[in-house]
C-alpha cells in the first residue's frame, strides 16, 4: 500500500519575528507611493508647459505675431522661437525694440513659475560678424543681450537664466517643407556613402582572414603532397580549389549581412551585424573604432549639407537670424533643493 504524501515546509535557521511581514508589506507600499508621486510629478509637470503654451499662442494670436514666433514642446521643455527679419539686422547683436516687447511680454508669463530658462542665439550663414570676431561671438553676444534684457525690463530673476550661441549650426527648419525632404533625401545618400566605406573595411578584414586561412592550407598540403613528383601542381590546384571555397562562402555571407536593414539606421551599432564572419574580439573592436570614424564623417558632411541647404533663400536666412527661448522642464527634488 502506497503512503500517503503529506505536504511538509523546510526551514533553514530560525523563524523571523512576526513584525518582519508587517514591515515588508509597509516598504513595499511606500516604493509603490513615491513610484506614483514621481509619475504623477512628470504628468504635471508636462501639464504645465502645456498650460504655458497656450496662454502664449492666445497672446500670439491676439498681437498677430504668428509669423515672427513659433512654439513646440520637445525634450528639452517648451521652446518659443523668435524669427524672422523684425528680429535683427544682419550682423547686429541688439534685437529690434517691437521684437523685443513682443519677447518681453511672452517671457512674462514664465515668470511666475520655477523652471530654468535658456536663451539660445542664432546667426545665418551669411551674415558678416561685423563688429564681432565670429559668428559664434556675434550669436553669443545676442544671447546675452536678451538675458540683459529680460533682467532688465521685467526683473526676471537672473539665477533661472542661462545663455548660449550656436553661429549658424542650428539653423530652422521646416518640417513640412521641401528644405526638409531635400536634406531627408541627402541624408540617406550620405548614410549609403557611409556603409559602403564600412562594407569596405570588413572586406579587407575578411580578405586578409581568407588569406592567412588559405595559406595555412597550403602548409598542409606542402607536407601531404611531400614525395610526389607533381607536388608543385598538385598544391597549386589544391590550395586554389581551397581559397575559391572560401571566397564563394564568405562573399554569401558579406551579401546578406549588406542587406540587413541596420545599415539604414544611422544609431545602430553596424560592427555587431559583422560577427557572421566569426571575427575575432580584436578584430571587432577594429572595426567598431572605425565605423565610429565613418559616422563622424558622415554627422560632419550631413551637418555642412543642414547649415547651406537652410541657408539658400533669403526667407530662409531671416528665419535663422533668431532666438530660442527655452523654458526647461523642473522636477520636484530641482525644485525643493532650489527653495533650500
């Protein structure tokens, strides 16, 4: 007769006191209250910019300045751009003073709250520093002007103030418009110009690799083929026989892997498609270091492409003579630490 099974708990040491289960139960709940409150933060605080936006299209709106001035919230917070001719002369730091009491006035309504705010000068391609050395200087010193400004005119607090030039490596582009198709288009040229100089270094990877394979075959046949009279044919025949082998597998190979779809990602890690070739940690690391290079190459060409395309029409160029302000986002911890 079979016996009967009886359920039975194994301990290991001594059993913990009963106020441990209590205690669990309460750090648990207390993770699961400050995950909440730092979602329930994010939400508000992404409700507010948007509550921001909106007071300041309804000003826009009223003053009929949409053409000079555009909003978006992205991932630095809420970004108000100030463009257009009315904004600058060319080569000139001092923004016009209808632009500037339109700015002011937008500024305004960021006051009252806690974010940091960043103005970002700009310049376009074909402005004359004038009294300034550079480009980079003359956008600089736009930004700081406006910083001047806003102390000035409507006491922003400077401490919530920073400022930055970026020349003319910024420029504005239209999402919507054929500036941004036509770089769409040159920039996947650009990025097929770039894989292609990374296929060509992994076939001078392979092509050394097929040679150090094959003449370790030809040592093998050298001794197989020691006495006979024909040795020299014979390992001639074989070790070509050999090395064509090894070509045709590899070149199937090489053609796949260039099909893949994650040389048409520009953020995709291209050296890690290679390891078909069962390279060698060495070798990857190569590899990798150069397809860095390459894409260096290819962000500097695309960039060059961005500032002249941008740049050709003098609509366009009005539009980059501008100013960004940015009203960064704030979490709660920034905030209680800038109160303390």
């Amino acid at each position: 007769m079979a016996k009967k099974r009886t359920s039975e708990t194994l301990q290991v040491g001594p059993a913990a006191p009963g106020w441990m289960v209590t205690y669990g139960d309460l750090m648990t709940q207390l993770l699961i209250f400050f995950v909440m409150m730092f979602a329930l933060a994010s939400a508000m605080n992404e409700l507010q910019l948007i509550k921001l936006r909106t007071k300041m299209q309804q000003y826009i709106d009223r003053e009929n300045i949409g053409n000079d001035v555009s909003m978006k919230v992205d991932e630095r917070g809420l970004v108000v751009s100030f463009h257009g001719s009315k904004m600058y002369d060319k080569g000139s730091a001092e923004i016009k003073p209808e632009a500037l009491k339109q700015l002011s006035n937008l500024a305004a309504f960021v006051r009252p709250h806690p974010n940091e705010v960043r103005i970002e000068a700009h310049t376009d391609k074909t402005e004359a520093p004038g009294a300034y050395s550079s480009l980079w200087n003359l956008s600089s010193a736009r930004a700081s002007y406006i910083a001047k400004q806003l102390i000035e005119n409507i006491y922003f607090p400077p401490y919530r103030l920073s400022s930055a030039g970026y020349a003319d490596q910024k420029p504005y582009v239209k999402q919507a418009g054929d500036t941004y198709k036509t770089l769409e288009e040159r920039s996947a040229d650009l990025l097929k110009t770039a894989s292609s100089g990374f296929f060509y270094e992994i076939s001078r990877m392979v092509a050394r690799n097929i040679d150090s394979e094959a003449l370790d075959k030809r040592k093998y046949y050298d001794k197989k083929y020691k006495n006979n009279p024909k040795r020299d044919v014979l390992v001639r025949f074989a070790s070509g026989n050999y090395k064509g082998a090894l070509e045709k597998k590899y070149n199937a190979i090489f053609q796949k892997m260039k099909e893949q779809a994650v040389f048409k990602d520009r953020s995709a890690k291209w050296w890690e498609a290679a390891s078909a070739f069962k390279f060698e940690e060495y070798e990857l690391e190569i590899l990798a270091a150069k397809e860095d290079y390459i894409k260096a190459l290819f962000y500097d060409r695309l960039q060059k492409e961005i500032v002249t395309l941008s740049n050709l029409s003098p609509s366009q160029q009005d539009r980059n003579r501008r100013v960004d302000i940015i009203v960064a986002r704030i979490s709660p911890t920034a905030a209680k630490e800038r109160l303390l």
